[in-house]
C-alpha cells in the first residue's frame, strides 16, 4: 500500500503546524524526538508484522 498524496499532505501539514506552535528551541527538540521515535517505532511494528506474514 502506497498512502495517497492527499493523505500525505494532510499528515506534512499537521506536523508542520505543531513545530510552528513550538515557542522554544526545548520544545522542537522534544517535538522532532516525539515524532522520530513515533516514526522509529511505528516501522519496527511494521517490519515485524511483514516478517510474520513472510513466515507463513
């Protein structure tokens, strides 16, 4: 599955609005590091669900 473009805009556009709430240089830090261990375990989740599914 490929997610649409649409999907994508709408998802770089939320990301984009909460780093521009940010009022601090702490708290776009603590934002990117949210969103990369998000991103870092979503895929791990998504590789292991794969690697199941190649097993059977």
């Amino acid at each position: 599955m490929i997610i649409n473009s649409e999907t994508l805009d709408e998802i770089l556009t939320n990301v984009s609005n909460s780093f521009l709430e940010c009022e601090s240089v702490q708290e776009i830090c603590q934002l990117y590091a949210q969103y990369q261990n998000t991103i870092n375990e979503q895929a791990e989740f998504a590789i292991k669900k794969l690697s199941i599914k190649e097993e059977k």
